[in-house]
C-alpha cells in the first residue's frame, strides 16, 4: 500500500460501522468530508495532532529511528542474526539493538496482536532502552516499537527468518488500534495497563486506565505482570496475581514466575522492578513530549507559536523532568537488581550523572530524568525544546520540591551539556 493512502485505510477500518448503513448519505458525506478537510488545516482541537493530520507526516515521512536503520541492513545482508534458534535469536536482536537483556519483564495479560498466544502459561516479553521496545512470546512473533526523534513510535512484527532467507519485516498498522488512542490525542505512544485477568489472559480488574508515567501510586502498578526483585518495604500491589471465579465470585491466587510455565523458554529468569519503574518512567515522558510536538508541529503549521503557546506547551514536560509528581518510593521497596548496572550504561555519557539511582525515597538521585538526552526529547521542535531547557533552570514552582542542593546538582549538569542539548 503507498503511504499516502495509509491514513486513509486506518480511517475507514475506524468508520466502517458508519459506512455499513448504506450509500445513500454519500454524497452529503463527501461535501462534509471536504469541509472537514479545509477546517482541519488550521484547526488545533485533539483530533487534528494525530498520525491521521497530514501535517505530522506520520505515514509519508521516512522513518529516523533505531529499528529501521537496523532493519534496512539487516535485509540487506548487512548485519547477521543468530538463526539457530528461537532463544538465540531474540539474545543476537537485542544485542544488535543494544536493548539489555536484564531488562525484561512479563506480562500476562492478553494484550498486544499476539494475545491469542499470551496467557498465565506463556507470558510475553518486554526489553528496552532509551529508545527501542522489543517483545517476545515463545512460539510467537517479535515486536518492535522503534521511537523516531519526531514521528514518534514506529511499530514493527516479524517472524524469525528462517536460515538462509531474508527477513520479512512488517511496519504494522493495526497497532495503532491501541498505541495511538484519544486519550493520547491519536499521536503514536507507549500504553502501559494494569489488568489482573484470569488463566487465559482476559481482563477481570483494571486500574489506572489511560494514564502513564511515574506519578501512578504503586498500589495502582503491575496488574497483570510478574515482579521479582522487590524488597521487603514494598507495598502491596498487584503484580503476580490471577483472578479466578468460582460459582461466580471472583477470588484472587498467586501467580508466581515459573509457577505456570517454564522460566527457561526466556532468555532471563526475571521480571525486574526497578526496570519497570524505569519503563513507566519513560512511557510517562515519551508520551507527554510526543503529544507537546504533535501540537507545537499543528500550530506552528498557520503561524510560529508565540511565547505563551511556548509555556503552555512546555510546562508539562518540565514538571515530568523534574519528577514534580512523582509517587512515593519506600525506603526499601527495591532489592537487588540485575538492571542497575546497565541501566547506568545506557545512552551518551552526558546522561550517566542522571542515570545515579536513590531508591530510598525516590527513583533516582537527581531529579532530571536522563529522558532529557533520549530521541523523545532531542525530536522536540527547536522553539519548544529551547523553551524547556529555558524554563528548567529557573527557579520555578516546578522545582520548589528539590533542595537547593540538587538545584546546583542539577544545574551543572545541564550546564555542561547546553550547547549539545540545545542543538540536538
């Protein structure tokens, strides 16, 4: 399918129910579909910051991020993947994408296009850095969201090539079914849930529907995921749990790792919490600077946003930054973690000072997230970026939670960094 006629499949997949009850309203459609269109070019409301607004070239725009550059050598017989085997495989992607290993974490609840595979008994797989999401589920495809600077995530299935074939890689639309709701004003994000389900993977209790990022109580986390590496200050959540019904009423059991199914058929025998504090950190992030450039890109289309649309728009992001609403992290609640130490080897150097870790009373030493040096950020629109970087070293509202000393702390770091943040 050509990518300009992309956006016009979603919208009809969207719309079919609207289109099923006959052709007899077609032409008033058509004259309303074109009054729409003109209305559009210079409308800001919600539905005109998605991937469907021609403006963000979403579909007609070549992609910038990680994976399609691999993918481009990798089907070109650049790069070499280990095809031995499924375990072997999914180890030589993740090295090749720099995505570590000991970041995984498993989640059963039937989500994703593969949730006819995902149950208690086979648990999908998430890995990830800065700016590269993989999953797996044993006997199943590989997915990949890939964060392009500006278009945001870029959403990728395959299977794994048999020896001596090339790989068939598809960038998948259906994707967006979920990764690019209203909630998130249709740009291309993370989705993060909290569902308990059942032994087959359906849903039968959700929590913190529509919301992402670090200021989500922890009593509200992990629905529906495996948590190992917890401490004992950890407080009650509802990670590794099923809900069965039994003559009708609803009973909570423990579900711990490997008690359904075989830890060996993954590459790590962990579900780390400290990588998934770090990964709804992200999402938290990702999501909010993709949904401030999809709307700067949407106004900035009629006229350059002026330095009250430049607030507005960048205020958000720098109370997220700065871990303004950040929940509550119990002394104790971590315990070892087989995370850590690459965690702090991920991204440029300049961001090792922001990747220290507290884990006594919050997630990280210094409260600048190194997020600051990922594509989601350095992909901001110049005006708005510059704007941020503006507004994080005054001395705001936003910053009345940090002590003056980590307001230094944090100050030179980005001091040292400003000429290379700025022209990101």
């Amino acid at each position: 399918m050509k990518d300009h006629a992309k956006a016009q499949s979603r919208e009809e997949g969207r719309q079919r129910s609207r289109v099923a009850r006959g052709r007899f309203f077609a032409p008033l459609r058509l004259c309303v579909s074109l009054l729409l269109a003109a209305i559009l070019t210079t409308a800001t409301h919600a539905e005109s910051f998605g991937i469907d607004d021609p403006r963000h070239g979403y579909d007609t725009r070549p992609p910038q991020d990680r994976f399609t550059r691999f993918a481009a050598e990798w089907q070109r017989g650049e790069r070499v993947l280990d095809q031995s085997g499924e375990l072997p495989f999914l180890r030589s992607l993740l090295a090749a994408l720099e995505v570590p290993v000991s970041s995984q974490m498993l989640v059963f609840t039937a989500t994703s296009l593969q949730k006819g595979k995902i149950s208690a008994g086979n648990p999908r797989a998430l890995y990830f850095n800065d700016d590269t999401y993989v999953g797996f589920v044993p006997g199943g495809r590989i997915e990949v969201i890939s964060l392009d600077p500006e278009l945001g995530g870029i959403f990728y299935i395959f299977d794994r090539p048999l020896a001596g074939r090339a790989p068939v890689i598809e960038r998948s639309e259906d994707c967006m079914n979920c990764h690019a709701p209203r909630h998130l004003e249709n740009v291309p994000g993370l989705i993060i849930e909290s569902v308990v389900p059942g032994f087959t993977g359906g849903g039968e209790k959700a929590f913190r529907r529509q919301q992402s990022g670090h200021g989500i109580p922890l009593a509200e986390r992990f629905g529906g995921w495996h948590l190992t590496g917890g401490g004992p200050a950890l407080p009650r959540h509802w990670g590794n749990l099923l809900i069965v019904r039994e003559a009708g009423v609803a009973r909570e059991i423990a579900n711990a790792p490997g008690e359904r199914f075989d830890l060996a058929r993954y590459p790590a025998p962990t579900s780390d919490l400290l990588a998934q504090l770090l990964h709804e950190h992200q999402a938290g992030f990702v999501n909010r600077a993709l949904i401030a450039a999809y709307r700067h890109r949407a106004l900035a289309f009629t006229a350059p946003p002026d330095d009250a649309a430049l607030a507005e728009l960048a205020r958000p992001l720098v109370r997220y930054l700065l871990f303004a609403d950040e929940a509550p992290l119990p002394d104790g609640a971590l315990g070892p973690s087989p995370f850590a130490a690459d965690f702090t080897a991920l991204g440029p150097p300049a961001s090792r000072p922001l990747r220290t870790l507290d884990g006594r009373t919050r997630l990280l030493r210094h409260r600048c997230s190194y997020m600051i040096f990922s594509p989601a950020f350095t992909g901001l629109p110049a005006p708005l970026r510059a704007r941020v970087l503006r507004d994080l070293a005054a001395d705001t509202s936003d910053s009345a939670h940090l002590s003056a000393e980590e307001k230094r702390a944090i100050a030179e770091i980005l001091h040292a960094n400003a000429a290379s943040l700025a022209s990101s």
